[in-house]
C-alpha cells in the first residue's frame, strides 16, 4: 500500500463513460446488424462477425468497430488518471494492443473467400487473434495488482469472469487444430466459429465495460475521500 495523489476526474469521467457508450454502440449496431439487412442473412454459427464489412452496408460495422476502439482508449486512460495503472505498465500495453487491433481489423479487409485469400485478410485476421488475446490478458494482470482492495472487488470478479471467457473461447479451436490429422476435418469446420467469436466478442466487450465503470467508481471514492488529499490505493 502507498500513498498517492488523488484521481483527476475530468480525464476519468469522460474517458470511462466514452468507453461504456462505445461499447453500448457497438453492441446495439451490430446486434441490430443480426436481425435485418443483407447481414441477417449470415449465419452466425458459422460465418465470423467481420464478414459484415462485406456486405452492402458494412460501414456501419466498421463504425461500430471503430467506436468500440476509440471508447476502449478513453477506458485506458481513465484507468492510468485514476491511478489504477501507471501508464507505463504491461496491462496498459496489452489493452492498448487491443486498441490498435479493432483499428486494424477495420482498416484491414476479412478475406473474401469467393474471390481468394489476400495479404489484408491476413492482416485482419492476425490484427484480430491480437486483439482478442491481449484485452482479457491485460484485464487479468490489471485486477491481479489490485487483488488486496476490497473496493474492487465486485468489478475485480466480473473482469476475471469475462476475461476467462473469452480466453475459454479459443479451447475449441486449439482442440480443433491439435485434432484435425486425426479427425480430417479442417478446424474451421469442425467447431462453430462464428457462435465461438460472437461469444468471445460479447466477453471482451463486457470486460471494456467494467473497467470503464471500475475507474469511474474509484474516482468518485477517491473524490468523496477528499479532493486532492492522499487516498491509499494498491496500485504503485
């Protein structure tokens, strides 16, 4: 435990509800995306979520995605404002890689398999695979330094539920790929892949979502425990 200053809300505040709106877009554009349009017609069992940017209309995906990311970065520095991570921190780094991930998911096109395979269907989905592993390893390493504050706690245990999920999702696949000499069947077929991504996606995005609401709550506790007077926290 050591002493710090206390949290400045003008960059918490913003940035954590910039966050939770970016991933309530996020969630309402491409569930509505779900139900109607020509991306009603994918199926979400089998088809990934990315194949919605290329459909008529698959800007608004992107938009989605985009918000998503930029809303994810005002939760990282909500969280380095409210003292919850120097910014200079692996848990940052990661987070910040998942940032930059969700930016190149959309820059970069999903390969468009009637056409063939392309070097930015490689990017998207490289940029992708980082993206969805560094977010529940940054929020894992982040809830771990501040395993000993009680304050934490309900958003401590949300983040690791979430975060555990999401790196969960990726069994399957692993399974798959480890098993595919022994079943003949390539492992993109062999599990549901887009049921298994559109459940990892709603974990990560949930995860966003507490860490935005975790720093906006130790802000307001750190204010209501006196403006600019020293506050304990575990965070250093």
């Amino acid at each position: 435990m050591t002493h710090e200053l206390a949290t400045s809300p003008r960059v918490v505040v913003p940035g954590a509800r910039a966050g939770v709106a970016g991933v309530l877009v996020a969630l309402l554009v491409i569930g509505v995306m779900h139900l109607v349009g020509p991306s009603s017609r994918v199926d979400p069992v089998r088809r990934t979520i990315s194949e919605y940017a290329l459909l008529p209309g698959g800007w608004l995906f992107d938009v989605a995605v985009v918000g998503l990311a930029l809303g994810s970065a005002g939760v990282i520095a909500a969280l380095v404002a409210a003292r919850l991570a120097p910014a200079r921190s692996l848990p940052v780094v990661l987070l910040g890689a998942w940032c930059v991930g969700l930016l190149l998911v959309v820059a970069f096109e999903k390969t468009n398999w009637s056409i063939g395979p392309s070097v930015s269907g490689y990017i998207h989905r490289y940029a992708s695979l980082v993206a969805f592993i560094a977010l529940p390893l940054g929020a894992l390493l982040l809830v771990r330094r501040h395993r000993h504050d009680p304050a934490a706690r309900p958003f401590r245990v949300g983040v690791r539920i979430g975060s555990w999920l999401a790196l969960a999702s990726f069994l399957p696949i692993v399974g798959a790929i480890a098993l595919r000499g022994v079943i003949g069947v390539p492992w993109w077929r062999a599990v549901p892949l887009g049921l298994l991504e559109r459940g990892l996606a709603l974990a990560e995005v949930v995860v966003v979502a507490l860490l935005g609401l975790w720093a906006l709550a130790h802000a307001r506790r750190s204010a209501a425990a006196g403006n600019g007077q020293l506050v304990d926290s575990p965070a250093a």
